[in-house]
C-alpha cells in the first residue's frame, strides 16, 4: 500500500496538531500528560518522532529539569562531559 503526499501530509499535521494540544495540556495537567508519554518509552521498540518532539516541546515550555526526572530502574543517564 503506497501513501500519497497529501495523506502524509494531513498524517503530520495531525501529530503536530496532537503534540501542542499535549504541550498545551500540560500546563494543567502535567503529571498526566508524561504518564501517557512515558507508556510509549518502551526500551528497546523506538518511540515515535512525535513523541521525542512533544518531549522536547515540553520540556522548552516548562524548563523541566533533568534532575526531577525519574528513569525506570533499567535505564542509566547518560552523563555530559560540558
């Protein structure tokens, strides 16, 4: 099954629609909406594009700190050499 052009195109528009109204949401209901991210952060299936972009949106819109942040028990921070 080929996708055309416009399909993928309305495809991307909605997860980028999708991934401000989360960005949005969170401003309210912010442990909510990282619950529902974080249930796509399965090692080691990748997760989508969408939610590495809403992550990052989120975290530019709140300043989340990395040190409030919690990691499943199997997952180590990669430590910066800065």
């Amino acid at each position: 099954m080929t996708v055309s052009a416009e399909s993928w195109e309305a495809t991307n528009e909605v997860k980028v629609a999708a991934s401000n109204t989360l960005v949005t949401l969170a401003s309210c209901y912010f442990d909510h909406v990282m619950y529902e991210l974080r249930c796509h952060l399965k090692p080691p299936k990748l997760p989508e594009e969408f939610i590495l972009v809403t992550l990052g949106n989120l975290s530019s819109a709140y300043g989340i700190d990395r040190g409030l942040l919690s990691l499943p028990k199997n997952v180590a921070a990669k430590q910066s050499s800065a």
